[in-house]
C-alpha cells in the first residue's frame, strides 16, 4: 500500500455533462447522482434566470404570477427558471451557490446557464463576474437559444441587441473573472440549401468572442409540456433522427471555423436528449446509445462534448421521471442503463496519467474535471473481495477526497471517517488476484477556490495529503 505515485487527470476522447434542474425539474444532489451512474461529469449544468430591474424580483415567475392564465411554458412575463440571487447586493448563500459549491465538491465543473436581461447595466454584470470568481474553471452558458423568440430577453432586445450584449458580458467577465469561459449558444446551420447559420451576420463578433461554441438540438422533443400531451393529431413536438442531428451539428462547426477565419474552439450540444414523450422510454435508450456511436466512431474528433438534459425531469426527459407522490423521488427510465454504458466507455471517461513514484506528504493540485494532480496507491487483490473499505483518521478525516477504483467513483466528505469501495465490484467482479490502483484527488472541500493561496487561486486549489487512507481488504466472509 505504500507504493503510490503522481498521477493526472486529463480529458475524456468527448467530454460528458449533465443537466440538473430546470424549469422542468428540481435540483438533484450530487451525492446522489454519483451512486446512481458511478462518476462524476466534466460538468453539471444548472439553470437560472436573472431580471433583477423587474418589480416582482427575485420571485420565480410561476410564483410571482400564479394567477395569470398559461398555455406555453415561457409565456410568464420573465423566463420560469429559479432566480438568481446573486448580482448587486445578492446573496452568494443562496442559489445557485449552494448547488454550485455541491457540484465542486463532487469532483466536477460548473455550467451556469442564465438567462438575463439584456437591459441591465454593467455594474449587474462585474456583480455576477465577482459572484463567479471563486468556483474555479467554470462556463457561463448566457441567454442560450438567442436565435429564438420564446425566452424573454428576447422579447425585450432585437437580435442585434443581444449579440452585442453577448460581447459586452464576455469583456467584463474576463476582466473580472477570467476563469469563467463563455459559452454562446446560437444558431445552427440546418438549412439544407444553404451552409450559413442562422442570423449569423448579427452574430459573427459574439462567435468570436467566446470560447466554446454550441448549438441546442433535440433527437425528439415535445416543446408543448406541460400544456400538450404529444399525440399524432397535434403538432408541438418533433423528431429528428440522429445522423440528421450530428450532421447539423458538424455542418455548423465547420462554417462557424470558415466565418470566425480559421478558429477551431470547442463545440458542444449544450442540451441532447430525445424525449420520451414523442419516441417512448425504450426507443429514447436505443435512441441516445446510437447518438453516442455516432461521436465515437467519427474520427474527425471535431465534437467537443455533450450534455445531456436532464438527470431528473417532471416530462420525460429525463434519466429518472420525477414521481408525482413525491418530487424527492425519481422513477428510473431504460435510457439510465443505456447512458450509464455510454459514460462508462472509455472513450467518454477522463484518462488518468501515471507519473513518477511519489512520497509523503504530496501536494494535490485540483485545476479541474479534466485537469488535476493526484495520487495513485497501488493495492493487491488476492482474488474478488468480500470486503474493500478505507478509513480516515487524523488530519485525513477532515479532507475533501474524490476516488476511483475498478472504474468506479467514490466521494469522501470532510468529517466522513469510512468509505466502502465494495459497490465497484458488485457488477466488475475480479476473476483471480489482481493489482488494482486507488486513485484520489482533492477538490475544494467548501466548493470555492482559496484566495488565500496566492496567484493563481482562481484557476488551482492545492490541498496538501499528509497520510494515505487505512485500507482494508478481506477476501472471504469473516464468518461461514
């Protein structure tokens, strides 16, 4: 147990992201979320509004106008997300910081999709730059779909309006928070006769300005929940099939190089899924396993990643629908099993890189989901264990720990003393003896980056590991 070394966490062949939350669904915590699919994401998505020169502000819109008649689900006067509560005078205890720091400490980067309105001035945005600042490598993911008509900064601003918007937000978040990279989700090149991106002449300066470029495209979506029920004798939902999809998503990548004069930035689908309630649960699964064939195969390697809408989701969109008798529950559907497989693959899954032999104490350095410095402790099965457990004593029972064994994750919060590694051998069974590695790495254990750690505590959170934890294997039951 005492033979560890460096190792370094680097990015997956595609990056995997999930969405938690939405309009159409709570926020489900993380520790959850890491025992239903076995590992972190790259990053969670979160989704929030902010129309802080409102007069109903800060009340959900569904709150703020509960009396008012609906038939769409953007029809409220501002978008129907939870609101931000940041901003000028903002509370940074609140949401989305609290999920915010959940997500950081599970091992994982934070997408903050936020809608917002176009009107407010700069000091609203250097307030949300500095609300950002401590969380590391984050994405602000800024009124996505801008191409559209359904959100309400949309109906607020023309499309010229909010592409400069766009600009104007990015330059204030780097200067106030160049951590955050910006992601710009616009049109997408889906007209047949043509290879231009839609409004693309508006957008070009905000293509770009950003660093991550992204198109939202469903396989399937019924657009008319919660008000329609999808059936054949009505028309708000869509199917697509997926090579139609990629083919989109690859046609506007190759124009958005063309019309930004050569840049190659990441591109992802910032929201994928197809909805249950237009293809049914098993088609969904078939669906999705299919999709992600398509990315792996492809060896152009030009698809950046994906993030799938959503883990929980009062429709069917979601890994687990939420159960009507409770909404702390979520009713598993088929697509788990099948995006369960697709984020255990290889391909999908960040790599570990071995390094040189190390020796205690070692300072772990936490960049990211795709950019950290660990240890590996190398340990000996004798056969497939009965018990695999490690505890935490010392100075060791207060550190924030994410760890990989068997190709299965475990957290370990402060304060937690024992950890049991025996769920990554329940469906991986060892056949024979075998040595296997313990990967642990150190995020922030309170979520936020440390300005006390000097230059750079914004991109880097170092934790120093002074002990390794006690392991304990046993390969037969203690008693018969």
């Amino acid at each position: 147990m005492e033979n560890i070394k460096n190792i370094k966490l680097t990015p997956a062949g595609c990056a995997v992201d999930l969405s938690d939350g939405s309009e159409r669904g709570l926020y489900v915590g993380q520790d959850y979320i890491l025992r239903k699919l076995g590992r972190p994401h790259r990053a969670v998505n979160i989704m929030y509004c902010y129309y802080p020169l409102d007069e109903t502000w800060p009340k959900r819109a569904q709150d703020a106008y509960k009396d008012m008649e609906v038939g769409f689900a953007w029809d409220y006067p501002y978008d129907n997300y939870f609101p931000y509560l940041g901003g000028i005078n903002g509370n940074a205890e609140g949401e989305p910081f609290t999920c915010m720091r959940d997500i950081r400490r599970h091992g994982q980067d934070v997408i903050l999709t936020l809608t917002c309105d176009p009107k407010i001035s700069d000091e609203h945005m250097i307030g949300i730059a500095k609300d950002l600042k401590p969380f590391g490598r984050m994405m602000l993911r800024l009124n996505h779909e801008c191409t559209g008509s359904w959100f309400s900064f949309n109906k607020r601003a023309s499309y010229k309006e909010i592409a400069d918007f766009f600009v104007r937000f990015h330059k204030i978040m780097k200067k106030y928070a160049p951590n955050v990279s910006m992601i710009l989700c616009a049109g997408a090149a889906d007209d047949k006769k043509s290879e231009k991106i839609e409004m693309e002449e508006l957008f070009t300066e905000a293509f770009k300005a950003t660093e991550i470029w992204s198109i939202d495209k469903y396989i399937a979506l019924n657009w008319g929940w919660p008000y329609e029920v999808a059936e054949k004798d009505n028309n708000k939902h869509l199917r697509n099939s997926g090579n139609s999809v990629y083919e989109v998503a690859q046609k506007t990548f190759d124009r958005l190089v063309k019309l930004t004069n050569g840049q190659k930035k990441p591109i992802v689908m910032s929201e994928l899924n197809a909805d249950g309630d237009v293809t049914g649960p098993y088609s969904q699964a078939n669906i999705m396993r299919n999709f992600a064939r398509l990315i792996k195969n492809d060896k152009g390697r030009w698809f950046s990643g994906f993030c799938f809408y959503q883990f929980r989701d009062d429709g069917r969109l979601g890994l687990e629908i939420t159960d009507p008798n409770n909404s702390e529950v979520g009713i598993e559907q088929p697509v788990m099993s099948a995006y369960r497989d697709i984020i255990h693959d290889d391909f999908f899954k960040p790599k570990f890189k071995e390094g040189k032999k190390a020796k205690l104490p070692v300072m772990l350095r936490w960049g990211g989901s795709e950019d950290a410095d660990g240890i590996s402790m190398e340990l000996d099965f004798e056969a497939d264990p009965v018990f695999a457990e490690a505890n935490f004593e010392g100075e060791l029972e207060n550190a924030n720990l994410m760890m990989e064994i068997n190709g299965t994750w475990f957290y370990k919060a402060p304060g937690v003393k024992f950890v049991d590694f025996m769920p990554a051998f329940f469906n991986k069974r060892l056949k024979g003896p075998k040595k296997l590695n313990l990967n642990i790495f150190a995020p922030p254990a309170t979520g936020e980056n440390d300005p006390k750690q000097g230059k750079g505590w914004d991109l880097d959170y170092y934790y120093e590991l002074k002990e390794l934890p006690d392991i304990r294997l046993r390969f037969e039951p203690i008693c018969r």
